[in-house]
C-alpha cells in the first residue's frame, strides 16, 4: 500500500497531467480554406456541387448543395470559398476528423453572404458531434466581390468520442422563384485546448482537501 507522502504525490502528479492536457495543439484537420479540389485545373468562376459530391479534399456534401467559388467574388484566403446555397437552398458541408474524447476544441470560420440577391441577411448553422448547434448571421447589404466584408467567427465544443464530425449548413431560404444567394463560408481552422482547465476555486477546495488527507493521514500512521 502506498504511504501518506506517495499518495499525495500521486495526487500532486495527477493534476499537473491535468494541467498539461490544456496546452493547445493543432487539431488534425485539413484543408480549411478549401483550396485543394479535384480536378485541380478548375478555372470557373464558380460550380454547382451536389451531395454526396468529395470533390473539395477533405469535406463532403451530404444534402442540398453548395457553390464552390473560384474566381466570383474575392475569397477570406487563398483563391476559394464556398456558398452554401448552391442551386437549391439549405446546403451543408461537413468534415469528420479525429479527435480526443474529453477535449475541448475551439473552432474558427470566416463568414459572409452572396451579396448578389436577397435576403440581405444570410444565415447558417454550425454543428459538430454531440454538441450543441449555434446559429450565426450576416448582413450583405452594401457588399460587393471585391468588398465581401467577411468576418471571423467561433465555434466551440466538446469532443464525445475519437472522431467527430463539423458540419457547416445554410438556413437562408430564398423568395420562390428565385435563385439560391445564401451565406458564403472561409478559412476554417480547428484548435484542440485540451482538457478543460479547473477555475480557481475549484483548484483552491482541491489543495485544502489534498492538505486534509496529508494531516488525516499522519495522525494514522503515527
């Protein structure tokens, strides 16, 4: 049986693993600014991607469809970036990656509209396994291609399991008989922070209790 003093080390040892699970490291995920597509020569200004189409390295339509913009409008980074209604409205991009049970992961995403037609107000959700779904809006107005206004977002979640997948999906509608003009998406990147950090005060109550059982311990082994 380990003695007072070994079991506070372990304790002590514990805590500081605890700790050191919070460090951030990149996530194992890919292409966030969607620049790698099959076929690699694609010169269009934009093009129609139906589900299930894998056609962007990485992710996947799994219902509606997107646009996927080359030379449209001017993408957040690089040369690319996606509509998420495409032909029809309501489309939805998502990527499944691994990650470590337990973690918190905090993405970031760079959000616009398709400033072409209305509703100025472009809307999308964003989900991940076993988390909850936030929402998120942008105004067009005034935009332009060369002006898209873009501006970052967070999301943020915990894994529930070793692989999780991030879904991206449109929730702008459009007026019948109308084109689908829906929110325009960019530069996602993924941050693995660990395991969440105790606040203070729950560190506090630990090392009085740690204390405790040190002194409670003593006494019975004198």
């Amino acid at each position: 049986m380990l003695h007072s003093a070994q079991r506070y080390l372990v304790v002590v040892a514990s805590i500081s693993m605890l700790l050191m699970g919070s460090m951030v490291h990149a996530a194992p995920f890919t292409n966030g600014s969607f620049e790698t597509y099959t076929p690699s020569d694609f010169s269009e200004p934009f093009i129609t991607l139906n589900s299930v189409n894998t056609g962007i390295a990485g992710w996947t339509v799994p219902s509606g469809n997107i646009d996927y913009i080359g030379n449209l409008w001017a993408a957040q980074e690089g040369n690319r970036s996606l509509d998420l209604n495409g032909s029809n409205a309501l489309g939805t991009i998502e990527q499944t990656f691994d990650t470590v049970t337990g973690h918190q992961y905090e993405v970031t995403f760079y959000l616009a509209g398709n400033y072409i037609l209305s509703p100025a107000i472009k809307t999308l959700n964003v989900g991940a396994t076993g988390a909850a779904v936030q929402g998120y809006a942008f105004d067009s107005t005034g935009h332009s291609a060369g002006a898209m206004g873009w501006v970052q977002e967070t999301y943020s979640f915990t894994a529930s399991s070793s692989t999780t997948t991030l879904s991206f999906m449109s929730t702008t509608t459009n007026p019948v008989g109308q084109s689908s003009f829906g929110p325009a998406l960019d530069n996602v990147s993924v941050k693995d922070l660990g395991v969440p950090v105790p606040e203070p005060t729950t560190l506090f109550f630990l090392a009085l209790g740690l204390v405790g059982l040190a002194g409670k311990q003593r006494r019975f082994t004198k």
